[in-house]
C-alpha cells in the first residue's frame, strides 16, 4: 500500500473508498482522505472481541490485497 492508492476501509459500519495520504507502519495506521475529510484509520487482521475496542473507523489488512 503505498500513498495515492485508493483503499476501501470501514467508517461506522459502512465500507467506503478513500485514498491513501500517509503510511505509518510502526504504528499499524493509515491516513486517508474520504469526502474531503483526513481519517487515521487503524488497521486490523481480525476485529477485536470486544465491540468497545473497535474504533468508527478501521480497516481490515486483508480487504484491500488483490485477488
């Protein structure tokens, strides 16, 4: 995933597009940019157990790999 790429992710139960601003490895999170508006989307592999810990807006790492 690299910045400019356009990714799908998760924002309050609804998937939509946005497109990649910054790539933080280190702390597993990614900017983007939907509707004009920036988001810190945290990336996850499985969702936490626990609804409390699954924040507005997140992603899963294996949505966006190509098929």
């Amino acid at each position: 995933m690299e910045v400019g790429d356009i990714i799908n992710f998760y924002l309050f139960s609804e998937e939509v597009q946005g497109e990649v601003i910054n790539v933080n490895k280190k702390e597993k999170t990614i900017k983007a940019m939907h509707e004009g508006y920036k988001y810190t989307i945290q990336t996850f592999s499985k969702l936490p157990k626990k609804k409390s810990d699954i924040p507005p807006w997140y992603m899963l790492t294996n949505q966006n790999k190509p098929k």
